[in-house]
C-alpha cells in the first residue's frame, strides 16, 4: 500500500506527527469507512492519513477459512527527514 502523500504546506511548517486511523474493513481486503481514532493534532495530515488508506487493500479478517468484515487500527506517521 503507498504511503500517505506529506502535503506541501506540512512539509513547509515543519508539521510532524501520528495519526492513529480505525478502519471498516470488509471481507472482501477494502477499507468501507476510514476514522480518525487519534489526531495527529494537524488536520492537514490527519485528512491526507484518511484519503490514502481509503485506497489501500488489506488481507481481511478470517474465522477459520472464511473471510469476515472486521475493524483494525492503523498508525500512519508523519515525520521529516
């Protein structure tokens, strides 16, 4: 899965920090609703966090072989080099 693009601004003001992203995911590996559990306390990254994990696909929830819908959290981190 890509990495949340950093935007400009934030990259600019020097803005670091964690959001932490509770995630719908279905059965099917994609993401159905992207909420922010955790603020990175920057709206601008928190926003950019939510845009790119609503395109990610992950390996869904399994209750033996079948697939489940289930909830998971994601820390995405935004930190300067």
């Amino acid at each position: 899965n890509p990495a949340p693009e950093y935007p400009a601004f934030a990259q600019r003001r020097g803005w670091e920090g964690t959001v932490l992203l509770r995630v719908h995911v279905l059965a099917t590996g994609l993401p159905s609703e992207v909420q922010v559990q955790k603020t990175s306390g920057r709206e601008l990254l928190d926003e950019a966090a939510v845009r790119a994990v609503k395109r990610w696909t992950f390996v869904p929830a399994k209750q033996g072989e079948v697939a489940r819908d289930g909830w998971v959290s994601v820390p995405i981190d935004f930190k300067l080099n």
